[in-house]
C-alpha cells in the first residue's frame, strides 16, 4: 500500500513525517504533499522549505487551480519546494474561490474543502489510483474528539 503524508506546515506533522521517513528509508512506498492554499503564514513556509532541506525528503506542492466556470471542477497545480513563497501565486487560490464560490461563512465553511482536500484527492487518485493510497495526517493530542473515522485515512 502505497502511503502519501499530508504535511501540513505544523510540529505534530512534521513529527509525522519524521516517523514516517523513517519508513521510507526502510524501503516503504512513502510520499509527502504540502497544500498551499496561497494564505500561509510567512513561518510556516519557512518551516516547510527548513524541513525539506534538513530531512532532505522528496515534498510534492500543491496548489489548487480553481476553473471560474461554475459547474466545472477544478485542478491543481505541482511545484517544487524551493518555489513557496517565490515563484507560487501568493492568494490567488482564496481569491480565486472567492469569485467562484463567494466569501467562506460560519454554516459554509469550504475553504477546507475547495483549497485542500479535493486538489489533494484528485492528485492521490491521478498518481496513485484510487484506492491504493492510504492518507496520513499528524493531529494534536486533543484532536481526536473531534475527528470522524474516515476509510483510507490514518491519524
């Protein structure tokens, strides 16, 4: 089974990576993608391009390419780490939602959504195949109340 880690930017899932790595030099199928929502905090890009050079490790970035039409699914978009913050569209992926789905509200919260999970999906099932992944996602102590068991995802 292939294993694809969602690196998030944060301590607990660069500790997932770490352990993660350490499978990955054992000989696991292992595979790292950070979701750039275009948004993140000047720091956390620092963190992720410091992890990467540190560890050394293969990270796949992605960024969603939202298609305007509504009705029309969108895409993403795969660049390299030494790009964030550099080369990347810094707010072109909120700002594209935006026009597309209009302004995220309490009982509509899909940035989550629209900016992360669907791009990261679609990438795993085009480079994967559906099915033959398992998502890995670092979560906080206290996260796990507040977490449904999802298939194909481990915490």
């Amino acid at each position: 089974m292939i294993n694809v880690v969602s690196f998030s930017g944060g301590r607990t899932s660069a500790y997932l990576l770490w352990l993660m790595e350490q499978k990955r030099r054992a000989g696991k199928d292992v595979h790292y993608v950070f979701m750039d929502t275009g948004c993140e905090h000047p720091m956390t890009y620092r963190f992720v391009r410091e992890v990467v050079k540190f560890w050394d490790i293969p990270l796949t970035v992605l960024q969603v390419d939202i298609n305007p039409e509504l009705g029309q699914p969108n895409g993403y978009t795969v660049w390299e780490p030494k790009d964030i913050q550099t080369r990347m569209p810094v707010l072109k992926p909120f700002i594209d939602m935006v026009k597309k789905y209009g302004t995220p509200y309490v009982g509509g919260a899909f940035c989550t959504d629209r900016l992360k999970l669907v791009p990261f999906t679609k990438y795993c099932d085009d480079h994967f195949g559906r099915g033959n992944y398992t998502t890995w996602i670092g979560i906080r102590a206290d996260e796990p109340k507040r977490l449904k068991p999802k298939p194909g995802i481990r915490y």
